[in-house]
C-alpha cells in the first residue's frame, strides 16, 4: 500500500508542477476507459472526468480485502478554472462531485464494498485528501458533493481496494462474479462576480 500511495503521490506532483495528465496508479486495471463529462442542464452543468474498468474478475488476498479484490481507476484530474478569468473577477471556489460505482456482473446477492480517495493539489503541489467508501448486496455507489475546490487547484478520484465476496459451494468449487469499476469526478464553478 505505501508503495501504491508513493507512486500515486509522484503522478500527483507531475501533475502539480508541470500540468500533466495523471498516469494510472500501481493499482489501477490497466484497461480502463476514460470519458468527458461534458457540462449540460441534465448534470447542473458540471464538467469533469470518468473512467471506467472492464469486467474483472477479482483475486483472493490482494490488498488486505476480505473477499476477491478487483482493481479500480484513477480519473484524469480537473482543475477549477483552468481558463483564464476576466480581469476584475473573483473566485473563491469551485463545487466539487464525485459519483463512483461498483457493480457485479451476475447479481447472486454477494456482498459489495468500494473504496474511493478524492485526491486535491493545490497550486503549489500540496496534496490532501477525503475518502469515502459504500457497501452493498451486488452494487453500491457513492455520490458526494463538496465546496473545497480553491480557484487553481486540480482534483482527481481514485477508485480501487474494491472486493467481492467468494462462496464455496458444497462440492468445494470457488464461485466468483465478474465486476466493474466507474469513478467519476466533475466541478462546477460559481458564476463570476
């Protein structure tokens, strides 16, 4: 997990210091798609970032789940008023959400958690963080929104540590669900005033 958090930590900082896109983490599914959000009236307007794993099928022991452990994704990051401001505009922050599922294939009824890391650079390159996490009988989402978003500041989700619980049947086979991951983080900015 250190190592993880390390390698995670010095996307973070290229990021911060020299505006590229993040990388995935160590443990990202290194088939993840990634998606616009693209703002409309239906989303209120807000714009960001998806990305979304293929179905997987989850490995016993990994990460100290208690269950089938099933890689996640790192979304692109977002930056609260990346465009210029009109001189004599004042910002103070931008509106942050993060929307993230985890949904088995074949619904048996197993247990389902999911763990997600909203990840925010400041201009300098600080990071901090906010972690959420959901549980549930074969899916379970989490939608949170949060005003912290300083003008400048780059926000990005991370969604892994993600397990499915495995049954043994009575003759001794191991029944496993195939799982997909989707983590989505979007801004939206105050009108200027």
């Amino acid at each position: 997990m250190r190592k993880t958090f390390a390698s995670f930590m010095a996307v973070v900082s290229a990021v911060a210091a020299f505006g590229v896109a993040a990388g995935p983490a160590a443990a990202d599914d290194p088939n993840t798609t990634e998606y616009n959000i693209n703002p409309t009236p239906a989303n209120n307007f807000f714009h960001g970032q998806r990305c979304e794993t293929q179905p997987a099928l989850g490995v016993l022991g990994i990460e100290s789940a208690w269950g089938a452990y099933v890689d996640g994704c790192t979304s692109n990051p977002v930056r609260c008023w990346n465009d210029p401001v009109p001189a004599g505009s004042i910002v103070h922050y931008c509106t942050v959400r993060i929307e993230t599922s985890f949904d088995t294939e074949t619904h048996y009824r197993f247990q389902v958690t999911q763990n997600a890391r909203l990840w925010i650079t400041d201009i300098r390159g600080d990071v901090r963080w906010r972690d959420f996490s959901c549980s549930g009988v074969d899916s379970c989402s989490i939608t949170e929104t949060v005003p912290e978003l300083s003008f400048h500041e780059s926000v990005a989700v991370q969604c892994n540590g993600q397990d499915i619980k495995e049954i043994v049947r009575p003759n001794g086979d191991h029944v496993g669900n195939w799982a997909h991951n989707s983590c989505s983080v979007s801004i939206k900015e105050p009108p200027l005033g």
